[in-house]
C-alpha cells in the first residue's frame, strides 16, 4: 500500500458503520483471529464506536495498514498475536505504535533534501548559484 494513497482514503468520521465494520473483519483475518472468537455484533458496535470516537482523524485504509505492519514487525509492538480475543487494549496498542511509525515516517521524508530535476539537493543550490 502507498503511504500517500493510504492517507487519502476515506476517514473513519466519514465512513458508516458498515465500512469500518468490513475492514474490521479483514484486519481479524489478516490477525488471524479465528471466526468463533470474533466480536459479537454488540462489542463490534463498541469497537466501532471507540474508533469514531478516538481516531476519527484517521482512514479506513490506516486502520488497515497499522495491522499489516504490525503483523509484519514493522512496528513497535511486542506481542502481535491476538490470542483469539480482540480487545480495545489491542487495538490501541496498534494504533498507537502505527502513530509513531507515521511520525518517524514524516519526520524522514521531511529531512531528504529536495531534489530538482537535474538531481542537485537544494541545499546545495546556493553555493551554485554563488
């Protein structure tokens, strides 16, 4: 997934119920959480309801991300594994580690000097132009 386009995507205030319900079902398969231990659709409501509530700001497409990250140790995280039981507490300790995997991410992407098309950084632009 691109990084930019993921950031696009459609947030999470805007999406309905259904949307970050659907995504929510990709992230336990892609957790591999078994289907006899998915939420019920009363804790599914209050997981949806959290998510609204707290990472509103976020996309559909970022909740997914922070999960496939993780599960590929991309993210500071120690214990990915759900033990078949999806909790808030799990889904912050992604969501949280996902945050400052994007901050790192920004941070890196703003410190590469600017490049023009002839490949010069524009650091370097001044002493050229002197």
């Amino acid at each position: 997934m691109n990084i930019f386009t993921v950031l696009q995507a459609e947030k999470i205030a805007d999406a309905t119920d259904e949307k970050i319900k659907e995504t929510l079902m990709k992230v336990f398969l892609l957790i591999g959480l078994r289907q006899q231990h998915y939420p019920n659709q009363m804790a599914l409501s209050f997981i949806v309801n959290y998510l609204r509530t707290n990472f509103s700001h976020k996309t559909i497409d970022e909740l997914y991300l922070a999960f496939e990250l993780a599960i590929q140790n991309k993210l500071d995280v120690e214990d990915v594994n759900v033990y078949d039981n999806f909790s808030i507490v799990f889904l912050e300790k992604i969501m949280q580690s996902y945050k400052k995997w994007l901050f790192k991410q920004s941070s890196e992407v703003q410190s590469k000097p600017v490049q023009i098309e002839n490949k010069i950084p524009v650091d370097k632009l001044a002493e050229i132009q002197e």
